[in-house]
C-alpha cells in the first residue's frame, strides 16, 4: 500500500504536466488497481494468520503479487515511456488478477463450509 499511496502522489505532483493527459489516466488506472490489490492482499494476508497452511489463500497471494507487478507495474512504465508494446504484459497481470479472485472464493467457500 505504500507503493500505491506513493505512486499516486508522484503521478499527482510529479508528474502533473509532464504526462500527456492519455497516459495519466493509465497512471491512475495503475495506482488504483494497485492499491486495491495491496489492499486485498493485507486481507488474504490475514486469512493466512488464521489458515496458514491454505494453500488456496497462499496462491491467491502470490496471483495478487504477480497481478501487481505485471498489471499495474506494466501500466506504469507505458504512462512514463510511452511504449505501448508493454501493452502485451498488462493482460497476463489482469488474468493474474482474476486467477487470484477466484481462487480466493474456492478456497473461502471450502474453509467455511
């Protein structure tokens, strides 16, 4: 979440001006999916403390990891360089985000049943 809180202040006040107003919605689209996923990830984190030989839960970790860094981390170097090729990283990060969201209700539906 730090990274996220820090990126979205840097694309509000470093960057103001210097992205072209297309790329600083990518910026955003990145900062937000970012910081949602950290979010998530402080939840599954403490689904772990409960459930820590889930290994459902610990998968749906590691996907939110993958999703952020190729995801977001894909739409940050577009906003700042431009290369839109990058564009063919972004989706594997999205299915890395998908792959987490339902392996974590798998795994939440067979903890409590």
């Amino acid at each position: 979440m730090f990274t996220a809180v820090g990126l979205g202040a840097f694309g509000a006040h470093a960057l103001r001006g210097h992205l072209d107003p297309d790329m600083a919605v990518v910026w955003q689209a990145a900062v937000q999916y970012h910081g949602w996923h950290a979010i998530a990830l402080l939840g599954v984190g403490s689904l772990l403390v409960r459930f820590p030989n889930s290994r459902g839960f610990q998968l749906t970790a590691w996907l939110f990891v993958a999703g952020n860094l190729l995801f977001a981390g894909s739409l940050y170097v577009i906003a700042l360089t431009g290369a839109r090729s990058l564009g063919l990283i972004t989706p594997l990060g999205g299915c890395a985000f998908l792959a987490g969201w339902a392996v974590f209700a798998w795994s939440a539906w067979r903890t409590v049943r």
